[in-house]
C-alpha cells in the first residue's frame, strides 16, 4: 500500500509541477498550453467510436469534457510515475535519482507526439500546426519540466511519508 501511495503522490506532484509550469509560461510570456477540454472532448468521442478527428478544435463538444480532460491528465500523470516504478523498481521510491525521472519526461512525449496529436488533427509531432518546431520544443520542454516533477515530487514523498 505504501507504494501505490507514493506512486499517486509522485504522479499528482509531477503534474502539478507541469501545470505550474503552464501557468508561469502563460503569466510570463503569454504561451498557452493545451486545453485539457480537448483531451475530454477526443476521449468522449473515442467513447463514442471516433479516434481520429480533422481538428478536434471543430468537433462536437462532449458532456463534461472539461472534468473529464483534466481527470485524465492527473490519471497519465499517475500512470507514468506507475511505469517509472515498473521499470526500475520499487526501491528508486526510496532514493531517488534525477535521470530516470527525466527520461520517464521524455519518453512521455511519445504519446502526444505519435498518438494525441495525430488524433486530434494536428499531425505527428505538431506537423500541421502553424509552427510545428515551436510546438516540439515546448512539448519536450513541458515534459521535461514533468520529468524533474516526478523526481521533486519523490523527494517531498520521502519528506512527508518518511
């Protein structure tokens, strides 16, 4: 139990520290991030049987999908901090290291890149928005800014849980 604990705590404070990120990004030099709507909207129409969208800018909104985005950002965030576990154990809970976290940060961009993006109408890595470079780079950015989250969020998990 004290594990899928840490887990969750390591999850939720790696996407805050994402969302943190956003947020000063925002406040700063006026980047928005992704609208978390648009995760619920694509994950109530793959409900519905629709996976790919030509924009999802342009689909039918979904009952919900603010919650429901949102929602399943928090749960990707738990998941990866699950998978980082998976892979190099449970004791890394109990002495965290900086570059696992990180590269659990940049693996966690292949899913935006390779399946969300392309869903949503945006092409693989950004390809058919106005400027996919810049969109790569604060991807990786974002998700990286993740990465250094999941190893902060462990070291308070040792801090607070002991």
């Amino acid at each position: 139990m004290d594990i899928l604990i840490r887990i969750v705590f390591i999850g939720v404070g790696a996407t805050l520290c994402m969302d943190l990120w956003a947020r000063i990004q925002r406040v700063l030099w006026g980047i928005t991030s992704l609208d978390y709507a648009l995760v619920g909207r694509w994950l109530g129409w793959i409900a519905r049987g629709r996976f790919y969208h030509t924009t999802i800018l342009t689909s039918g909104r979904i009952t919900g999908e603010h919650i429901i985005g949102w929602v399943a950002h928090y749960l990707i965030g738990v998941m990866l901090a699950a998978l980082l576990t998976i892979v190099v154990g449970s004791k890394w809970l109990y002495q965290p290291t900086l570059i696992p976290a990180l590269i659990t940060g940049i693996v966690s961009v292949v899913a935006p890149f390779f399946v969300m993006q392309p869903a949503f109408g945006f092409g693989i890595a950004a390809a058919k928005t106005p400027a996919p470079n810049i969109a790569r780079i604060r991807s990786m950015i974002t998700h990286l800014v993740f990465g250094l989250g999941i190893y902060l969020a462990a070291k308070v998990s040792l801090w607070l849980l002991g």
